[in-house]
C-alpha cells in the first residue's frame, strides 16, 4: 500500500507500506521500494520453519514437566534445547527475518528466542541456589511477572496474525493462555495452586503442537511445491 505524506498541502515523500514496517522515501517510487522489498525476501532463505521447530521443541519439553507428567525435579534436564534450540537459534532465525524485512517474524521469533535465554538463566540460576525455589517467595514471583509481560506479547502477536494465518494465531493465544497460567503459577507458588501450572502446561503442549504443524507444513509444501499440509490464510485480498 502507497501513501503520500503532506504538508501544507504538498506531498513531500511516498510511504510504502511493507511487511517490514513504512517505508518513507523522497526520491524512490512506491513500485521501486516493492521491486526492492520482494527482491530481499527472494535473496534470503525463509528462517520460519526452523524458527518454529526450535519453538516447538523447547515450549514442549518445558510443558512436558509443568503438565505434571514428570516430577518439577527433572526441569533442570531441559535446559540444553532450551537454551540452544529454542532460544538461541530461534533468535537467530528471528534476526533472518528482520533481514528479509518481515517485522512480525522477526519481532515474534526473537523475542521468545530472548525468553528462552532468559527462563534458561533463571533454571541455572535455580540449580546454582542462586534464586530459591520455595513455593510463593518473591523470586518466583518476578519469574510470574516475566511470563506475564511475555503472555502480553504473545496476546499482541497473535492479534496481528489475525490478518496473516489461522495456524498462527492458534500458536499465539494458545501461548499466551499457557503462560498466563504458569505466571499465576508462580504467583501463588506451585506447591500452593498446582493445578493453574498445569493447565498451563497444556496450553503450552497445545502450542507446541500447533508450531510443529506450521513447521512441518511450511517445509513439505515448500519442498513439493505445492499445499500438502494446509495453512489457512487470514491476508486479505489484493484489489
């Protein structure tokens, strides 16, 4: 979408809207700065499906013991994919998106890479005796409010993917739900209020699932040229 950006009346600049934010330029038309964004995204390999399996991967193994399948003892086990997998490749993929100029992946894919890094550190830390793991102390509670400011993320993604794909707003609000609940969780200590971790956990399993299909959807139909697995498509229209 191009736009004329006025004043007093006098066009000074054309605005091209694009996946990677406006795009205000004096000098280039609005087809030019297409030309070039299209030109980006054909040069660089597209980073999602990695992006999303690492996001499975590390939503679930975490899920998998807030669920209470397996005792809270085991949590330190996770930490590998977690921290690598999920949270410093994801980052990664996330930074090729922001360099393929798609400001929602990028934003999505690097912030829960961020949180993965970060929920690692307050494992570690944990193990360490650095951060005590008594049900309602106030360290806990600043790991709920981490979750929290990351369950609003998730809840503004997954708006904004109300106008891209139906599997990612699925992955999002589920998300969101999840971490929502375990951030009460910790709230409350979960030695006090065990059930809202678990339910939680399953939303975050919920979301896991969800990644993966992306995943795997985005990389057979890329691969066979052709839509295999569906996505349902939320973008509407061009005229």
């Amino acid at each position: 979408m191009t736009t004329d950006i006025r004043t007093d009346g006098h066009p000074i600049a054309t605005r091209v809207w694009t996946k990677g934010g406006p795009v205000d330029s004096e000098l280039l038309p609005g087809e030019e700065i297409a030309v070039i964004h299209e030109r980006q995204e054909a040069s660089i390999g597209e980073p999602g499906a990695m992006a999303l399996l690492g996001f499975a991967t590390g939503t679930f193994v975490i899920a998998y013991v807030l669920s209470g399948w397996v005792p809270m003892t085991t949590l330190p086990a996770t930490l590998p994919p977690v921290l690598i997998f999920a949270g410093v490749a994801q980052f990664i993929g996330g930074l090729v998106a922001f360099r393929r100029e798609n400001a929602f992946a990028g934003t999505a894919f690097c912030a829960f890479g961020a949180n993965n890094v970060v929920v690692s550190t307050y494992l570690f830390m944990q193990i360490k005796g650095t951060i005590p793991t008594t049900p309602g102390s106030a360290d806990l509670k600043m790991l709920g409010l981490e979750l929290f400011c990351f369950a609003y993320i998730a809840l503004m993604l997954g708006i904004v993917a109300m106008r891209l794909n139906v599997a990612f707003v699925a992955i999002l609000l589920t998300l969101c739900a999840g971490f929502a609940l375990t951030g009460v969780a910790n709230f409350l200590g979960a030695g006090i209020s065990p059930t809202w971790g678990h339910i939680g956990g399953y939303l975050l399993v919920a979301s896991a699932a969800c990644a993966a299909y992306t995943a795997t959807a985005m990389v057979l139909n890329s691969t066979w040229e052709r839509s295999l697995l569906p996505l349902v498509s939320l973008a509407p229209r061009r005229r």
